[in-house]
C-alpha cells in the first residue's frame, strides 16, 4: 500500500533502505541495509554481499530481531529488493503491515536516507568495499556501530510547530539517545519483545559510558577499514 506510516506514537514503525558501497571493475561492492524505527530512531544495520532475494531474506530476520521492541510497520521506497512476494510472505508471518513511498512524495522515506549519510556515510565512507567483506562488516556493525548509536550517540529530537497559515515545520531542541526516546514512550515496557525488559537494556547502557563506547567503536572501525583496505595499517 502507497501510504506514509502512522505510528501515533508507538514504536515499531521501520522505515529500511539499501546503500551501496560501489563497484570496481566491474565488480559490485557490498550493501548496507538501515532500518530506523520512525518514533525512537532506533536504528539497526546490516550488511550483505548481494541484495538478490536468497541473501535479502536472512539479513531481514537478523535485523527485525535485534530491535528490542515487537515491530508493526514496514516501509521502503519502490525498490524490488523490499516490494516483492517473498519479502511480503516473511512480513506477513511476522503479522508486519507493508508499506511504501507514495510517488511525488519525496520525504516519505526520509528519515532513513538522512541516517544513510549521517551514520553509514560518516562511518564506513563512500569508497568500495568488496562484497567479500559484508561478513566483517556486520559482525562490525552487529557488535560495535549498532550498540554505539542507540544507547550512546544522541539524535536530534524533532518538535512539529504548526504556523498560523497552516504549514507544518520541525524544529529540534533537545537530543537523546534512542533508548532514552524509547524509555520515554507511554507504557514502554508493553511495546518490548518477550524476554526484554527495560532493566536489561538499562545495564547493557551502563557497561561503557558514552566517550568509553565511541573511542572501542572507532578501533574497532580502524581494524575493519584495514582489513577491507580503505586505511593503511
């Protein structure tokens, strides 16, 4: 369904998106897959070596169950890599409604393509990386990049002022990390999946401080950048 999702206020609304990390000689470099929950801006990243439905499908289930909470919504732009039968029947079982980008409505998927740039970009860069190296880059990911931005790296907090003539405009006046957005979300602790609970995420936030998880995220990117040969050792 053509349609930009409405959460109301409850997690579990993901817009996803592809980024691809280049091709060299022909050869295609791996992709990135972000999906950012649209009411916490949680977010959650993956690679894979190829976006073809056999790869897709694992790199999905591994990213929807990472998210502490049940997950509701579902929404990409028009790409074949979400919007076909086998990806619909795995959020189907899931009970996850499917939507997309509707045409000549640009910012429907916005919010992920500005995480695009503001995490995958600032952290991985533009350059080639071979699809030989998505294993490496989502153990990275897995362990150090998704930890790091959503229980120590701040997000802009948007507030929607609606103007005397009617037009809607965001301002942002405070940050917070995304388990603070989620720890603020009436009645939290029923949106979690089973086995989670709020005291578990709240210890798992506190082994590092904020400056302890940025400097072992940044090492931990340096060792993969050399592995992948984007830094000189």
């Amino acid at each position: 369904e053509r349609r930009k999702p409405q959460p109301h206020g409850s997690p579990g609304y993901l817009r996803i998106d592809t980024v691809h990390q280049g091709d060299q000689d022909g050869r295609k470099g791996l992709y990135h897959i972000n999906a950012v929950d649209q009411v916490t801006q949680w977010e959650i990243v993956a690679a894979t070596p190829q976006i073809s439905e056999w790869w897709l499908l694992p790199v999905l289930e591994a990213i929807l169950g990472q998210f502490p909470f049940v997950i509701h919504g579902f929404h990409s732009d028009n790409g074949s890599e979400f919007i076909n039968y086998n990806v619909a029947r795995l959020l189907g079982k899931l009970l996850i409604e499917q939507t997309k980008s509707r045409a000549q409505h640009c910012g429907d998927n916005g919010l992920v393509e500005s995480k695009n740039g503001a995490i995958i970009r600032k952290h991985i860069g533009f350059g080639y990386i071979d699809a030989q190296h998505a294993q490496a880059v989502d153990q990275f990911h897995r362990q150090h990049l998704n930890p790091y931005i959503n229980f120590h790296r701040p997000c802009a907090v948007p507030q929607i002022i609606t103007e005397a003539n009617g037009k809607r405009r965001r301002i942002y006046r405070r940050w917070a990390t995304p388990f603070e957005l989620l720890q603020e979300a009436p009645h939290c602790e029923s949106f979690l999946r089973p086995g989670v609970t709020l005291a578990e995420l709240g210890g798992f936030a506190r082994v590092q401080s904020d400056t302890e998880a940025a400097l072992a995220m940044q090492r931990a990117k340096r060792q993969l950048l050399i592995r992948v040969g984007k830094l000189s050792a």
